[in-house]
C-alpha cells in the first residue's frame, strides 16, 4: 500500500514538472530578435527586459570577440533567416552583410550606427568600434528601441521605457568615469588592437600607438622593437592589451621596456547578463586608475 501510494506521488511529481517543462518549451515566441555580435546582444537584453513574446538572440554567440573577417555559416543564415529583426552594429563591422541582404532582401536590418560619427585612421580607413565609447553605446541603444519600436508598435512604449532605463545607468556611470579619471596627468597609452579610439576620445586618453591592428595575428619584431624603444624615450606608464586576446606580444614589450601590461575589456565577450557592459566598463575604470596612477 505504501509502495502504491509513493508511486502516485512520484506519478504526479513527474506529470507536474512535465507540465512546467512544456510550458517553457513551448512558450509562443512572437517576435524574434538576433543581433549580430556580444555587444548589440546586450543592449538588445536590457531594451526587451520583461516584454512578454519576444526573443533575443547572438548570432555570433561566445566565438567571436568583435567580426573580423566573420564568416557566415549556414546556421547563421537560418537563424538570421527566423529573425523579425536583426540588429548590426555598422559601422563597417559586418562585411558580411551584403551576402545577407542579398539573400533575404525582406529581412528588417537595425543599423545601430546612424547618426554616430566615425573615426578613421591615418589610411582613412574608419573604426567600426564604437559602442566602447559610452555615448555611442547610448546612440546605438536608441537606435535599436526606435527600430524594435517601428517592427513591434505595440510594445513601443516597453522598449522605450526600458531604454530610457538603460541610458539613464549608462549616462551615470559616464559622469562617473569622467569624474573619477579627471585627475589623471599623464594619459598616454599603448593598445594591442583598434577596439579603443573611441573609448580614448571619450574620456581624453592619447592612444600613442596601437602596436597590433588585428587582433588575431602577432606583430613583426621589428614592430615591437620599435614599440620598445618609443616606450623607452616617452613617459608611457602603461600597456594595455584584451581580455579575449593573448597577451604574449604585450609582455615581451613590458618585459623590455619596463612597464606593467593592464587588461582594457572592449565589451565584446562575457556574461549573458543585462550588466555585463555596466560591468565591464566599471572594470575599464578601476583598470585606468590603477595604471595611470
């Protein structure tokens, strides 16, 4: 009796956690958003926070750090093919996306980049990185609320409302950057990759050179020797490689030249948290104090 009556209960566990399982599975998506990478994933989190029906989606997920050279695998296509939405970034990141539009030319493209003017280098060639800069990561969060707004009217109001949200955090943590790192005297400094001009130009930082403009290969040896010896005759404090990337070149230049390598996080991998920019800025900040110091 006692065996029958703890296999009911045990009967009855299992239909009910089937029953909630089922409920999740097969929860009615209604709106489908994919961005293009980590970054524009975030802002997307925060925008649709809570809006019932809707999905967020990374088409590059955990792989990628920013989309150099990205290339497109079927899978990507599929899931940019479901999308109501996809959400670029611009700016020239996504050189895939003629291959993309050519091949869904109804799909509905955010280009969060409008409005935002670029940097270019001395090639003239422009940086695509700007969501490091924290007012154009709040351009591109309005960008997006306006474009999920236009595709989703009648959750316009919830976009916004969570936008408005989301700015008025980043907006804080701006004004407190820029308080915090205006007693700073010397800012000259040394990147390993082009994910920062934005970011220096924002919070008056000089970017003396930028030893590795892709990040996925090694400078030369003479590129390092002649970064060791500009290091030398210069009061650069500081080296500032990524957290995504090896830090084997920054070393031997701060073995060399007798300065400390920092880690700078471009936002572009990490938690899937809605504060994981938040965070990663706050980082980028204690980072700067500690260096420049």
């Amino acid at each position: 009796m006692l065996k029958r009556a703890a296999a009911v209960i045990l009967a009855a566990v299992i239909l009910l956690f089937s029953a909630g399982c089922a409920r999740r599975t097969t929860q009615n998506v209604r709106f489908r958003v994919v961005t293009s990478f980590y970054p524009l994933y975030i802002m997307a989190l925060n925008i649709t926070d809570g809006v019932p029906g809707v999905q967020v989606d990374n088409m590059a997920g955990q792989r990628a750090g920013c989309l150099h050279d990205y290339q497109l695998q079927s899978k990507d296509m599929k899931n940019i093919e479901q999308a109501n939405v996809f959400v670029m970034n611009g700016a020239g990141m996504e050189s895939f996306m003629n291959k993309v539009t050519s091949q869904l030319p109804d799909l509905r493209v955010v280009d969060s980049s409008e409005g935002i003017s670029l940097l270019a280098d001395e090639s003239g060639e422009e940086n695509p990185h700007i969501w490091v800069s924290i007012s154009n990561c709040i351009r591109q969060v309005s960008n997006i609320e306006k474009g999920l707004a236009q595709a989703d009217p009648q959750n316009a109001e919830a976009y916004r409302t969570n936008a408005q949200a989301y700015t008025a955090k980043l907006s804080v943590l701006r004004d407190k950057m820029h308080t915090e790192l205006s007693h700073i005297t010397n800012r000259d400094i040394i990147t390993f990759h082009e994910a920062f001009p934005y970011f220096a130009e924002e919070f008056d930082l000089n970017i003396v050179s930028v030893v590795n403009r892709e990040p996925d290969s090694q400078p030369s040896a003479r590129e390092l020797a002649e970064t060791i010896r500009m290091i030398r005759g210069s009061g650069v404090k500081a080296v500032f490689a990524e957290p995504q990337y090896p830090k084997s070149a920054a070393n031997i230049v701060a073995n060399e030249s007798g300065v400390k390598v920092y880690s700078l996080d471009p936002a572009v991998t990490g938690e899937n948290s809605k504060d994981a920019y938040l965070d990663a800025m706050e980082g980028n900040l204690k980072t700067l104090e500690e260096a420049l110091k």
